[in-house]
C-alpha cells in the first residue's frame, strides 16, 4: 500500500497525527471534501421538486450515488435506503419489522454486537414479550455454535459482520446459508458497519435480509448512513418516518406512500452527504477491498505482535490472535494500568486511540474486562504509526507504574 | 509539556490515602462512571454532623483515584453542611490540573459520591 496520506488534508495540518481511531470514524480524502463542497456552492438546491437545472443537477447526483453505493455491495439501486447512519438503519428496522410480526417476538443476536445492533431488539422483545437469545464467544473470540441459539419461533437474527472491539470478521456467508437452510423464513440483518469499510462487500454473496452501515467510517461524511435490503422486504415494510418527499399522493381521506426506496427517505434528505459518499466508495474501490483488508490485518498483526514483545504477559489482547480471521482493531489492556490514562498520555504525543466499553458493554461484562483501549488501522496507517504507538504505550506505563 | 500526570496526581495514585474499606459504617455508596468504566465504593462515618471517617475502593484511572485520595483527606472532620458546599472548582483547585469535559467526569466522580453518602 503506499503513502495515502497525501490525500487528506487534516495530515497537512497536523504532520504528526497518528489516528488510530478509524473504527469510530474515517479520516476523509480530498476527493469527498471536493464533492461536498461543489455541492454547497455549485448546485445546493433541493431534490426532486425543483423544475430548474441546478435541481436536476443535485437529483442527478443523489440518485446517481444510489448507483455506486449498489454498485459498491452487488445490490441494486432501488434496495438502497438512505439513513443517517447505521443506528439509524438498524431502528428502522426495528420499527418497521415490529408492525408486520404478531405475538411475541423471539430474537438471536451475539454477544459482540455493537449497542445499536443490541438496543434496538433489547426493547422490541420487552414490549413484544418475546425472547432475546444471545450467542456467546470462545476463547479465540470467534462465535460459538450459532445455530443453536436459533429456533423455529425466532423472527430475526441481528449479527454483526466484523466485531468492533475483537475485530473477529465473524464466518457470516457459512452462518447464513446454514440458519437460511434451516429456517428459510428467518429474517437476517447485518450489522456492516465495521464491514464496508475494510472488506469486500457483496449482498448476495452474504445471502442476508438486510444490511446496514455507515458513510462515516468508510471515508464519507458523517450523517449518512445505508440500509440495504431484498426488495420485496423493503417494499413490505411500513415506512418508518412520514412527511415530505415519501408520498405519491395525500388526502384527508388517504394516503398512499411511494415505492421503497424513497418511501422510507421523509423530509429533505442529508444531499450533501449522500453526493459526497460516492466519492468514498469509488476512492475505495480504486484502491481494492481486498488490499485495504489485507493492509490492515498486516498492521494489526504487527501491533499485536510488538504488545506482545513489549509488554510481554502484563497485555491481554481482546479477541482472536490469528490474523487472518479478524480485521484491524486490536483492542487491549495493559495491567495495572487504566485505559483511560493510556490514552491520554497517548494523546500528549498526537496518538488518537480510543479508551472504555466502545458501546460493547455486554460483550466487556462478558470478557469480564472493565474497559480497553483500542487501536485501529485503515488505510492512511503504516508501520511507523504501529511503531510511535508502542513507543508511545511504553511511555505512558513507565509514568503509570 | 503540560502533562495532566502531575506528581501530585501520580503520588496519589500510586499511593491513594483511605484506599479500602472502613469496618461498620454508617453508609455506603457506589457511584459509576459509564463512560469509561470507573466505579468507586465508599464507607463512611459521621458523628455529630461532621464526617469521622471515609474509606474509598475503586478500580478507576489515575485521575479518579488520585481525586478520590484527595478529596477524601480533605474533607475529613468537615460538617456535612460544608461538605455539600463543595463543588467544581475546589475540586480542580486540589488537584491543580485543567481537564477535557470528558476527563472532568473521571476527576469529579468522588465528589458526587461523597455527597451521595451524605444524603
């Protein structure tokens, strides 16, 4: 991989930033920043409504990154939802998917899932007096028999494609087909967020319902977010807001909504974020998935190993220690000391790392870990940012202990 | 550089004064700190409207370990009256550091739960 750093502009303002915080969120190249702003001073008219060319021309461009971000997972274009983010997409979800069930509501989630693939079906079994089933993880950080915790009565499975804090790239295209197989009416719902990001990513490949991720942490602008999901699903469900821009046709007497995907996009949508989101998915595509994912279990390899040289026993590494089954988090603790402290002292030499739960408290409890620090690589990392954070963690021991 | 791990701070934390538990207090309190996972215990003891006695257990970071060690020094012997009076800004003034709002947390965790306890 070479030197990408020249395509952001945040490391010209800051040369020696160490950002290892991508799994919260991606730094942003110039090519996303360009097309953001063309819009704003170019053609930042409203879409759909207006009969003006500089209308059209933002229409062309929203429907046009549609197009790409299908392009981008294998979908289609009319199976693209435009959200907020992967939380959004999630809720929407749940919203919707609760209508359509009756009775209780019986669903398998895992321990890994990141809060917003959590609380949403957490609340919908509550109120549906249903039934949340947790699959568990080994010692290897790797799911545990997940087909048993799914069951003829179970509507839905909310998993995670890569765990945000273990970093476990989760088997999903084996663990579909075989829950698909078993239970063909079950509905699937993939969390992608930390997927689309770092791996090639392809809808039908996965064989899922739906499937749910962020512009952010892919190099898009914050605020935009995708659900995408198997056409005749997304034209059943209910619509999950209401107003403007979602209907065909409004009376005091009826209603009618347009077709999916417009249907679930009320109100005046995020325009600058979904035009400028088609400048991260071609940047990614232009470089490769499969190089990205490579590039990165590299990097976490590398780190893993240097904590281990450096820090010996006194580091317990969260999650698998093959790399090639997992992705390029490496979340930790380093005994005797706090996550918290780590990180600041981190920061006092320009390292961006992240301390706490990561909003995976069930899967921290379950670790029985009080909190970690975690170190993610993308695109823009090298080895010298690998090196400087071990440096760095030395450091910030010495003047802990 | 203008490092928040001031020997104060790490002389207290290396070393926190009233560090465990007190036998048969007259309350105790947890208090939580979701963000980051600090959780701090406390034992305390009164007598006369003022606090006897105060123990602390924690497994927090450096900042909230070393307020807590502070802290609880500092308002030993103080009626609960005073006690409630203290805020903010004598908290940081002890501890002699400025903090990010997302460390504040950690540094004013202590106080929320000694005020707690005298509820």
């Amino acid at each position: 991989m070479k030197n990408l750093k020249a395509d952001f502009p945040i490391f010209k303002r800051f040369p020696n930033l160490v950002y290892l915080d991508s799994t919260a969120t991606a730094l942003k190249p110039k090519p996303v920043i360009a097309k953001i702003n063309q819009y704003y001073r170019h053609y930042s008219a409203n879409i759909f409504r207006g009969i003006y060319d500089i209308s059209e021309k933002a229409t062309y461009e929203y429907e046009k990154s549609r197009k790409i971000i299908a392009k981008f997972i294998g979908g289609a274009p009319e199976e693209i939802v435009f959200t907020r983010n992967t939380t959004e997409s999630l809720n929407l979800l749940a919203a919707g998917l609760g209508q359509q069930f009756k009775g209780p509501v019986a669903i398998t989630t895992t321990i890994m899932e990141h809060h917003s693939n959590f609380l949403p079906w957490q609340r919908l079994v509550k109120k549906r007096h249903g039934r949340l089933s947790i699959i568990g993880i080994g010692q290897s950080g790797h799911l545990q028999k997940p087909l048993q915790f799914i069951n003829p009565d179970t509507k839905i499975l909310a998993i995670t494609y890569v765990s945000n804090v273990l970093g476990t790239v989760n088997d999903l295209p084996s663990i579909i087909k075989k829950a698909k197989k078993k239970y063909p009416k079950l509905i699937i719902i993939v969390d992608a967020a930390q997927a689309a990001p770092h791996l090639k990513l392809n809808v039908h490949r996965l064989g899922a319902d739906f499937v749910a991720f962020s512009g952010h942490k892919m190099l898009g602008p914050t605020g935009i977010g995708v659900l995408w999901g198997k056409k005749g699903l997304l034209e059943n469900l209910p619509p999950y807001q209401l107003g403007g821009e979602m209907v065909q046709s409004v009376s005091v007497a009826k209603t009618i909504f347009k077709p999916s995907p417009h249907r679930f996009e009320a109100g005046t949508p995020h325009i600058a974020g979904v035009i400028g989101l088609q400048k991260a998915a071609k940047y990614l595509q232009n470089i490769g998935l499969d190089k990205i994912h490579h590039h990165e279990q590299k990097l976490a390899k590398i780190a893993i190993h240097e904590l281990k040289k450096a820090f010996g026993n006194r580091v317990r590494i969260l999650g698998p220690k093959e790399s090639e089954k997992r992705a390029g988090v490496v979340a930790f603790n380093i005994a005797d000391t706090h996550p918290h402290d780590l990180a600041q002292i981190l920061n006092e030499q320009h390292i961006c790392v992240r301390a706490g739960y990561h909003c995976a408290q069930p899967l921290h409890q379950y670790l029985n870990a009080n909190a970690s620090l975690r170190a993610s690589f993308y695109i823009y990392n090298n080895e010298t940012d690998v090196v400087k954070l071990i440096a760095g963690l030395k450091r910030a021991v010495k003047i802990l202990t | 550089m203008d490092s928040l791990y001031k020997s104060i701070i790490l002389k207290n934390y290396r070393h926190p004064q009233n560090f465990g538990r007190l036998k048969n207090p007259d309350k105790t309190v947890q208090a939580n700190n979701e963000h980051c996972g600090d959780r701090i215990t406390l034992d305390v003891k009164l007598k006369n409207g003022r606090l006897k006695d105060i123990r602390f257990w924690s497994q927090g970071c450096a900042i909230s370990v070393a307020s807590a060690s502070i802290l609880t020094q500092a308002v030993k012997g103080k009626t609960t009256a005073e006690i409630f009076r203290l805020n903010k800004n004598f908290v940081l003034k002890k501890l002699g550091i400025k903090l990010s709002p997302n460390r504040l947390k950690c540094a004013l965790l202590p106080l929320e739960a000694i005020q707690k306890a005298l509820c």
